[in-house]
C-alpha cells in the first residue's frame, strides 16, 4: 500500500455484537484519519423478528459505545434507524460511506453468523476488506477445528478439560481444584419448599435505554414480547453492576439450585450476565478468573463456581466450536425427520401445561429463560412433538435477549431437539413429566396429573415421551444411553404402546403440530 493510500485512513465496521474496547477491528486504529461505522440495520433486525427487549439492548449499548469511542476522539459514523437515508442494510451502508470519502480499506471483525460472514467476504466493493479474527472468546476457530481434527465424537467434556489446562483456570497445578474436572452430580437439587433467592438486582433503564424502550415499542409492534420489566445491562458499568451482584450474592447458591425450576421466579440464582456478555460488554476470561477467586477466598462452593465456569469455559466456547466447524451444513441437519409446526402456545403462552405456560411468560416478559427451562421444557416438549428443527431455531432466536446463530443453533438444533444427530448432545434429552416434577414445584399446580400416563387429565408429556421413543427406537438403537428406555419399551405391552400412541397423535392434532404422524 502506498503511503498516499495509507494516510486515506480506514473505515473500520462494528456491529451490534462487538461492543467491546479490545475488539480486533479497532486495533491500532488512528482517531485522526480512521473513521468508525456503526449501523443501526433493519434488515439484521427483521431477519427473524428479534424480542422488542433484545432491539432495545443492542440499539442502546450501539449507541452508548459510540459515544464513548467518540469521546476518546475517534470519528464515529453512526446510522440510526430513523435517518433518512438509512439504506436499512449494512453493505448499503459500507457504500454510502465509501461514496462520501475515500479510504484505503475496510478493517472488521469477524461476525458470529454463517450467512452475514459469507455476504460480507462476497462483497465487491471498490477497496479491500480486511477482516480479523474475533480474538474476543477463548479458543479460536483454528485451534477448535485442530482439537476437532482426530476425534470420532466431539464431547464438550473433554474439550473443556482442555480449556481448564490452557487458561490455568480451577486448576492445582496439573490436576482440577477438588480433584475432580466436573461436579455436575452436586448440582441437580430441587428447589425446597420456602427457599427464596436473595433479592435480584436489575438494571434501571438509562435515558439512553429509555428513549430506545419508548421507539421500539411505536415501530415494532408486531415483534414478540414486552417490555415492561426490561432490566439488562447496556453498558460495561452496568454489566459489571450484574456481574457483581451475582459473584457476591447469587453465586454461593448456584451450585445446588442451577437445574431447579419454580413458578413465576424465572432467575433464581442465575447470572442474568449473558445478554451482556454475548454483545461485548464482558469479558469472559474476566468473569471466569472473578468466579474462581470467589471459591479460592472462601466466598462461594466450588461446586457452584465450577458448574458455572463451565457454563462460560466449556459450553459457550464449544458451540461456538461447533458451529464453524460444521456450518452451513449443520443448519440443515434433521436427524429424526421432525416435519411438524410449531404450537402457537410457544408465542402466546396459553396452555394448562404449567411449566410450559410460565417459560413462555418468562419468555415473553424478560426475553429470558434459564438454561434448564430452554432444554427440558420447550426444547424437550418440540422435540416429544416432532417440530421442525428451523421452527425450534426460529422461536429461540426470536425469543431471546442472548440468542446469536452461534450459540443459539447447536444449543437447539444440537443439545434440545437432536436434531444433529449427536454432534453435540450423547442422546436426546427427552423427559417425561416426571423429571419436571422431579426439578421443579410446576406440577403441584398444574391442570395435568404428572403420575398419569394416559388419558385426558394425563400430563402431556408422559404420553409424547413414550411415543418419542417408539416412533424414533430404530434411529436410537444404536445408542449406549438410550438402553434402558429401548428396553422398557420392548417388554412394554402392545396395547400400552398403542394407548401413549393414539394419546400423542391426539396432543399433536390439538396443539396444531399435525394433522397425523
């Protein structure tokens, strides 16, 4: 490059999920010849027609890391949603700012979905696009695919115990703090009765936020959700507010509590960290490193820092694996041949299935649910159902405030529906009502009989749970873990499999899945 092209400075792309100060593209930018884009895009935002709370949490913490890049003296070249000559896309607007000034190249990070990366490597356009690597999360792209190379099954298990040597984190010198990698088996307590969390601290809505809550509640009525009681981080020193709280007051409790359900108390002692962790405004490694020093100072049980650690060090890192591995092809996957609709009860929350109504009105009210919640409630009940995999997609991207392709495809598509085929997951997760009765206090108030297996009064699952394992034993015979329901189903009478099967098809009709399977 010349060094009349260089002194034209570069245009360097941030998008909404790259709202950090030590994002790639922002490396070694000059304030004096660099500009800045960042667009508000209607195009990203009707992809899927993304929960109003999740509209307001990008568009405001855009807004808010704008201004501090402009306050540290960089030229920021902000597109709002309403200026007119918003081209509402973000190639439009990588031309219209090309159009308005000359620079030498583009500089980006890299993004988090398969088909945004591949319109923007594809485009042509009158300079270069220089493009880095999202050195935000702690284990690259290449050095997944390396780990993933020699491997018949890729188990999160093991590529988290690798995570543990490489950042030292929970770690004795070469062997795991405890003596033990994993302390899993710790953390599936039922929530007692009269057992309260410590009081939850939410986020105030800044001005910022606040004039964002009242656009989009004007401009996107026809998306889900409410916003109300919207209460997320929108900027680091709100994330850090969130991240302490937890660490200092929810974390001691974590451990035993992470997989419990309870009615209308969808937090619990959960971090609420995601939605801000996901967009840029934490760091992962930070979050970590605080969590051990919590058990390593006394201040919380190393089943709960480890469980939660490996929410972040393990799980978030190796689907994010995953899914560049194993894109585009992985969106297509459909391993039990699920053709069914999506129940409209996923939007509206109108069912007598109580753990099914309160996850969508956690859903609904908070662009949020916990991890357990997504899994054996409405993960595992589409899955019973045989929804389609890309309805399942589509109603977790849509729902949530933390839901990106990247960890939100192989976490449905892979880990709640199987839909991978055991990419992700080592069996489905399929549940009767009996483990939501197990992990939560939802079936004391339900309309159903979780202890029934047939009948109208019978909880719903029961029947789709033994019809999921008739209708799918030839694709899961091969599977170790699936043994012993495989088994019962072959000792189970004729008549009891045809009963759960008239009784599933039934559901199915009634809930709009099907016409018949």
């Amino acid at each position: 490059m010349t060094q009349a092209a260089q002194d034209l400075g570069a245009l360097r792309l941030v998008l909404g999920d790259q709202l950090s100060d030590n994002l790639s593209a922002l490396a070694g930018a000059d304030p004096a010849r660099d500009w800045v884009l960042m667009v508000e895009s209607r195009a990203e935002a009707t992809a899927w027609k993304h929960h109003k709370q999740k509209l307001v949490l990008v568009w405001s913490a855009m807004r808010q890391f704008a201004q501090r890049l402009a306050d540290r003296g960089f030229q920021v070249r902000y597109v709002t949603l309403d200026d007119p000559d918003n081209t509402g896309t973000i190639d439009g607007e990588l031309r219209r700012a090309l159009a308005e000034r000359p620079f030498a190249k583009i500089i980006r990070t890299a993004c988090g979905k398969w088909g945004l990366e591949a319109h923007l490597l594809a485009l042509d356009l009158p300079v270069a696009i220089e493009t880095r690597e999202d050195d935000r999360f702690l284990c690259s792209r290449a050095e997944f695919a390396a780990w993933a190379s020699d491997r018949k099954e890729l188990r999160m298990e093991f590529f988290y115990r690798q995570m543990r040597r490489k950042t030292g984190l929970l770690m004795d010198g070469d062997q795991p703090a405890g003596g033990r990698w994993n302390f899993d088996a710790e953390n599936r307590r039922k929530l007692p009765s009269g057992l309260r969390p410590p009081e939850r601290l939410r986020t105030p809505p800044n001005p910022v936020t606040q004039a964002l809550i009242q656009r989009v509640g004007q401009g996107f009525e026809d998306h889900f959700g409410e916003l109300a009681a919207f209460g997320w981080p929108t900027n680091p020193d709100e994330a850090q507010a969130a991240l302490d709280h937890f660490i200092a007051d929810m974390l001691p409790g974590f451990g035993d509590w992470q997989d419990a359900m309870s009615w209308d108390r969808p937090f619990l002692w959960h971090a609420l960290i995601s939605p801000a962790l996901n967009i840029g405004l934490l760091d992962p490694l930070d979050i970590c490193r605080r969590a051990e020093a919590a058990w390593r100072e006394g201040r919380a049980p190393l089943n709960a820092v480890e469980g939660f650690i490996r929410q972040i060090l393990g799980w978030r890192e190796f689907v994010r694996g995953i899914y560049w591995l194993k894109m585009p092809e992985y969106g297509l996957r459909n391993a039990l041949d699920a053709q069914g609709k999506l129940p409209w009860f996923y939007w509206s929350g109108q069912t007598d299935m109580a753990c099914v109504a309160d996850t969508v009105r956690a859903v609904r009210d908070h662009a949020y649910a916990h991890h357990i919640q997504r899994l054996m409630v409405t993960g595992n009940l589409a899955m019973l159902l045989g929804v389609h995999p890309d309805a399942v997609d589509d109603w977790y991207m849509v729902g949530f405030a933390d839901a990106y392709e990247w960890v939100e495809m192989p976490n449905t598509r892979g880990m709640a529906t199987f839909a991978d085929g055991g990419i992700v997951g080592s069996k489905p997760y399929a549940a009767s009502g009996a483990y939501i009765d197990r992990m939560s206090d939802y079936c004391r108030s339900c309309r159903y009989d979780v202890k029934a297996r047939v009948g109208d009064n019978a909880c719903p699952f029961n029947a789709l749970y033994w019809d999921f394992i008739d209708r799918n034993a030839g694709r899961l015979a091969g599977n170790g873990r699936m043994t012993m329901p495989l088994k019962t189903l072959e000792k189970m009478a004729e008549a009891d499999r045809q009963a759960f099967r008239q009784r599933a098809n039934a559901l199915r009709r009634a809930m709009g899945v099907t016409d018949d399977v």
